[in-house]
C-alpha cells in the first residue's frame, strides 16, 4: 500500500483526480472539453459514459500522464452478466485504461453474494489486462452491506473500490471511508467519488488512504485551483491518528 503523504501539490492532486463527464446529460463538446482540460490539467484519468468512450480515446494521447475511462454497468449495476462483460470487452478495445463497473446492489441487498463475486470475476477477466474498480454506491448501503461489498471486491482481485457514481446523493463520508479502509486494509485501492467538493475532506480522506478520487470536472478544477493557492501552494495531510 503506497506510504500516506504528508502534503499535496496542485499537481500531485491532479495526479489523484479522475475527472468526468458521466451524466445524461453530457454531449460531444463536453467531452472534448473534458479531455482538454484533463491533458492540460495533468489529472491522472478523463471519464466519459461508454459511447464517448472511442471520441475521448482519440483527444488523449496514449501513455501520457492521463488515463481514459469508461464505465461498465453504469449507473445502476442491475444489467445481465453477459452485458457488463460484453461492455468491459468493447471498452477495453475502444482503448480504455481504466475501467469503472457498477457492483448489482439488488443481488448484495439479495444476499446473493456468489452472483456478486462471480459477476465481478467475469468483468475482471473480460477488462484485462485494463485495471477494474468496482463502484459500491454507498447512498444505497447500510454499514454491514458496505463492510460485505468492500471484502467482496478487495478479494476479487479488482485494482480499486469505488464509493460512488456521482448518480446518487453524496454519501462518502468520512467514517464510511474509514470503514471501507478498515475492511480492505490494502488488498485494493480506495477511489472516494460522489460529491466531494472541498479541500478539507480530500485531505481527510488521503489521511484514511483514499488514493483515487473521482471529481466532476469543474469541481476538479477548482479544487486543484485552490491547492495553488493555499501556502507554499501545498494541501497538508495530517496522519489520520492525529485527528481530533
Ligand atoms: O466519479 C464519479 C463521478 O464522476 C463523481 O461525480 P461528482 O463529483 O459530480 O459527484
């Protein structure tokens, strides 16, 4: 598990951001704007709904300091097997680097834990050799179902566990994420999303081992702008234990 920083630069924070542009109601001139300002940003990914998917993998250059994503199954999780596996396949041959699947809450809510685990093996062998998060979508989780699904997918081998769609109203709070953390003690990497808006809590949730973020893009942007302006043009991560 990579060591907690002690404080972040604009930059190092970019280096964190997976900005997006996943509503309904994003078009073609977002998504172009939305690779732009990730290249010129250096914002470590760009995430665009699946169809966008081959437009932005031809504004982001390959192997640069920003990554494309896609997500699977998105926003509700309730799709076939068979169509989130088909949708990670064509995504990783559209040229995706990461990719963003939705966990089926009505099947974790069901008990139906074998369903979980086997869906997320098959979309983890249909993406690869392209990194897998796996979206819990806390808003609809109790605590226990949160602490299930966290296991599930840190022993699932998927690279991250995603707290949400940015679909659903925030609920990646800070004890949630300390939870999560709890749970999968570094067999995956924690990407915190849906709502996160101010410095405080980004500096919270590194201080827990949050290492991904996933930020709309102009509060991205703006999040990152502040950074710049803070002094020394650093954001300070006190170590979780520290914490009142
Ligand atoms: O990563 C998921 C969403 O893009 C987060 O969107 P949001 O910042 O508008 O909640």
């Amino acid at each position: 598990m990579s060591k907690t920083p002690t404080s972040l630069s604009a930059a190092d924070l970019a280096q964190r951001i997976d900005i997006s542009a996943v509503q309904t109601f994003h078009a073609e001139a977002d998504i172009r704007s939305l690779a732009a300002l990730a290249v010129e940003n250096g914002f470590i990914a760009a995430h665009a709904l699946p169809n966008f998917v081959p437009l932005l993998r031809s504004l982001v250059p390959a192997g640069g300091r920003t990554l494309v994503g896609g997500p699977i199954g998105f926003p509700s999780g309730g799709h076939m097997t068979a169509i989130k596996v088909a949708e990670a396949a064509a995504l990783r041959e559209a040229g995706a680097d990461e990719l963003d699947m939705m966990i089926n809450v009505g099947r974790l809510k069901s008990g139906d834990l074998n369903y979980v685990r086997d869906e997320i093996a098959a979309v983890i062998e249909a993406a690869a050799p392209v990194p897998l998060k796996v979206i819990l979508e806390l808003h609809h989780l109790t605590d226990t179902e949160i602490e299930t699904a966290a296991d599930i997918v840190a022993s699932s081998g998927a690279a991250f566990v995603k707290t949400g769609t940015g679909w659903t109203p925030a609920a990646a709070t800070l004890p949630r994420i300390r939870l999560i953390a709890a749970v999968v003690a570094g067999r995956a990497g924690i990407k915190a999303s849906g709502g996160i808006r101010d410095l405080a809590t980004v500096a919270e949730m590194v201080a827990l081992g949050v290492t991904r973020f996933g930020i709309n893009t102009a509060s991205a942007i703006e999040l990152v702008k502040q950074v710049d302006a803070l002094p020394g043009g650093r954001l300070a991560i006190a170590p979780a234990n520290e914490r009142a």
